[in-house]
C-alpha cells in the first residue's frame, strides 16, 4: 500500500467531508467559459512523508514524474524564467511576449545576494551551508519576492524550502499558499521529494522526511467528481525509486538520473478543466 495514497485520500476526504465551501463567494479564478471557478478547502494541511521508508508518488493515478523532475530542474538548477529551457507545456499559458514567466521561480532564486562568506544565489547558499553549517537552523529559500511580484505572471505556489539537519539526515519543510489538490499536489510533492533526495546526495546526508505545509488546500467544483472516482480505487504498492549515485555535484543531475522501478498505476479517464 503507498503512503502517498493513504496521505491524498485523508486530506481529500476531509476536505470533501469538512471543508469550507466558497460557492456564492467572489472568487477570482475562472473556467475558460468565464464561469466562476469555486473550491471547497481546508486551511493549513500538515503532510508528512518519510523519504527513507518510500517514495512518495501516488497511484491512484499517474504522475508524470519525470515531467515533475523537469520543472523541478528548470527552477532549482537552471534558475530559469523561460519556457524554451523547459521541456514540458505545463507554463505555456503563463509566459510573456518575451518567452518568459517575470520575474517568478528560477529568476529569483539565481538572484544573488551578498553574505560575509561572499556571495551566493539561494541555492548555492544552501548547498554551501549544508556542507558547512549543517547545523544552521538557517538555511532556507524564499521565492516570494514582495518587490518583483508585480512582474510576475504568476504569484508563486510553493514558495519556501526550509532545510534542517539532525545528526547525519536532512530533512525539508515545503510551504505552499494554495494548493490545487487534483492537478498539482503529488505533482509538487514528488518534485520536492527529490530535491530533497538531490540535496542529501550532494551534501553526504541521509534523506529524512518531508514536511509539506499548505495554507489553502482545495478542490475545485468541477474536479470533485474525478476526485470521488479516483477516492474509490484500491491503491498499489509504491515504487522503487533510486538515482545516480555517482553524482556529487548538485547541477550534475539531470531528468535521466532519477529512476522508478514498477511504478504501477490506475487509468484516469477524466478530461480535467483549468482554472485561470
């Protein structure tokens, strides 16, 4: 049985079951028909995943992982802000008459910002301490810039990664302002899996958990059938994840590093409408 499953189909269903409901509201998200798109949510889910027990990737349908771990790169390595340096669409609908997304994601954290050790982007500066300061209750990443929001096309989702050290394992907080519960949560959990996997391997550590942190979790109204139907599957066991482990340097990785032995997983037949 996959841990990720049981975790997904708790918070589904106490959001199905004891969620707030904005229908009636003003919302600004819409259906493509221009129809107001309306969730029912939980406010401030805690989810926990040990990363040393299993991975955390769900099968009550089927994540496009490596498609997860392309994005992941494209903000954490390549620090990019533009869609031709990603191999996936999933930005398309957000990117500018310059080919970018603003200021948003990868921009910020290649930003870099002086230190008394020198300067480092937000990346690099964790890699850096958890070399050398891994028992720094510092080293964290914040992609939520107040100063460039405005020239974002996109406020950020998952915006914080704190990383803390206990004797020889890392562990991660994921912090998240909304969550879209069908679409995009094992999505991000999967991809901040790795990252954490990524961060251990370079560092010398052992992986530890991941704590992922949502302030609004929610399902939209036109996503609760599809999500009802996939609560009523039986899940599989999780799969075998394993990656490279010939690679020291954080920005040696790429998608191909990273492998999921009998990843087993249930069809989904439902044509998922985009909020905007």
């Amino acid at each position: 049985m996959s841990r990720a499953d049981e975790i997904y189909r708790a918070t589904c269903l106490d959001i199905l079951e004891n969620g707030f409901s904005d229908e009636g509201l003003e919302v600004r998200p819409k259906w493509a028909d221009g129809t107001p798109a309306h969730t029912i949510k939980k406010f401030g889910v805690v989810n926990r995943y040990n990363l040393a027990e299993e991975f955390p990737i769900m099968t009550l349908r089927r994540t496009y992982w490596k498609s997860a771990v392309d994005e992941l790169l494209w903000i954490w390595q390549k620090k990019s802000n533009r869609i031709c340096d990603l191999g996936s669409h999933v930005w398309d609908e957000w990117a500018g008459d310059d080919g970018t997304i603003g200021k948003a994601y990868g921009y910020q954290l290649g930003l870099k910002h002086r230190y008394k050790e020198g300067e480092f982007d937000q990346v690099d500066r964790v890699l850096y301490d958890l070399k050398h300061n891994p028992a720094s209750r510092r080293i964290l990443t914040s992609i939520y810039n107040f100063q460039d929001l405005h020239e974002m096309n996109l406020y950020p989702c998952a915006y914080s990664m704190t990383f803390n050290v206990t004797g020889n394992t890392l562990n991660a907080i994921l912090n998240q302002r909304s969550q879209d519960m069908l679409t995009a949560n094992n999505w991000n959990v999967c991809q901040y899996a790795v990252l954490v996997h990524m961060m251990a391997q370079v560092s010398g550590l052992q992986v530890g958990e991941l704590v992922h942190v949502i302030a609004d979790c929610h399902i939209y109204d036109r996503h609760i059938p599809a999500v009802k139907a996939m609560l009523e599957k039986e899940d599989f066991e999780a799969p075998k994840f394993s990656m490279d482990t010939s690679i020291t340097d954080f920005y040696a990785f790429t998608k191909d590093s990273f492998k999921m032995e009998n990843y087993q997983f249930h069809p989904f037949d439902f044509e998922i409408p985009m909020a905007i």
